[in-house]
C-alpha cells in the first residue's frame, strides 16, 4: 500500500529531484506555483517552490528505500521519538494539491500553531470546492488547509466566496423556516396588539356611553 511520505531534499535541489523520480517511475509531489518576474527589460514566467527542501513522495516499502538512493535526498520527516517516516494523510495531500493547482493566488506555508478556524468551504472563484479553515494571518481573512507536522498552507480569499461548513442546502433551509417562524411570531404579536387596542377602544366608549 501506497503512502504520502515527505523527504528532505538539498536546497535548490527541489526541481532536479523531482526529474529524477518521474524518469525512476516514483510518483512525487513538489508543491510549486508560477510567478511572473518583472525586470527593467523583461518579464519571465518562473516556479516558485512553496516549501523548499522538501518533496512528497507516494510510495509502498520497496519505492521508499529506492528514493533514499538519490544523494540529493537526505532523509524522510520522522514524528519526534517515532522510527518511522511520518504518514501525511491522503484527504490532506488532496486539497493542499488542489489549492496550488488552481488558486490564483500565492500560497504561503505558515509552520507556526494557529488557532482552530471555521470549517468553511469555497463556494465561488477558481477554489469552488475546496474545504478548509477560515483564519486570520495578520489580520486578513484566508482559508487554510492543515498539513500535519507541516503547518498550515494558505491563501487570500474573499469573504464572500466561503460559507460555513454545513451552511449548504440543508443550512439554508433552516435559515428560511426560521425567517417564516420569525415572520409568522411578528404577525402574530402585531395581531394581538391589534385586539388588545380595539378591546380597549370598546372599553373607552362603553365609559362614554355610561
């Protein structure tokens, strides 16, 4: 069985590798993003790597032993007191690919602990789709989505292209029959205020009469 493993790689030896492994027939992930570099007399279309020195690798026993073999890889990423390389989970490998991919956007990695977000979902823009946290990173709103041991991945998005987590159709339903509840309870309240003024007309002209 195949697993997202993350392995240390010499600095500016990132892309190298990653040519490497394609031609060896080891699936890898190197998490980059094209960024256009504006000089005096040109601009250039370049790959930034968004976590240097390191690639993903998918890969059973044999094919994790055959990546070790390159000397541009030093080691995997081991859990403190584990033996073993660090297994990134499948669901969060998807979506942080799934960001780079189509975010128009830099992706910034974030290693520091950052307070739990909302669990919101991309419900508008190139990301439509997309599931994650809502944070503050120096006082901007952006949907993170969490790498274990890695951090946080994240990105720039506006406000109005997330909605809660669980707020879709059946969210809005109980959005709408509690704006009817609510609608049906000032009606009823305006009614009966309604009652209470013509019985207390009545009262004053039975006064009158009297």
């Amino acid at each position: 069985m195949k697993s997202w493993l993350a392995a240390y790689v010499r600095l500016y030896h990132e892309k190298k590798t990653r040519d490497r492994l394609t031609a060896m027939g080891i699936e890898s992930f190197l998490p980059v993003q094209e960024e256009i570099h504006q000089w005096s007399d040109r601009r250039k279309k370049i790959e930034r790597v968004v976590i240097p020195m390191m690639i993903f690798v998918h890969v059973d026993p044999a094919e994790r032993a055959e990546v070790l073999t390159l000397s541009s890889v030093s080691r995997y990423m081991v859990l403190r007191g584990q033996s073993t390389p660090a297994v990134i989970p499948d669901e969060q490998m998807e979506r942080f690919r799934f960001m780079l991919d189509y975010s128009p956007e830099a992706v910034e990695m974030c290693s520091a602990p950052l307070a739990p977000g909302d669990a919101v979902k991309v419900i508008k823009g190139p990301l439509a789709g997309l599931e994650g946290e809502l944070i503050t990173v120096n006082g901007k709103s952006k949907v993170a989505v969490r790498l274990d041991m890695l951090g946080c991945a994240h990105v720039d998005v506006p406000i109005g292209f997330v909605e809660k987590r669980g707020e879709g159709m059946e969210g809005q339903k109980n959005k709408k029959t509690k704006e009817i509840q609510k609608t049906k309870e000032i009606q009823k309240t305006k009614e009966t205020l309604k009652t209470k003024g013509i019985q207390k007309r009545r009262q004053q002209e039975e006064k009158a009469v009297r």
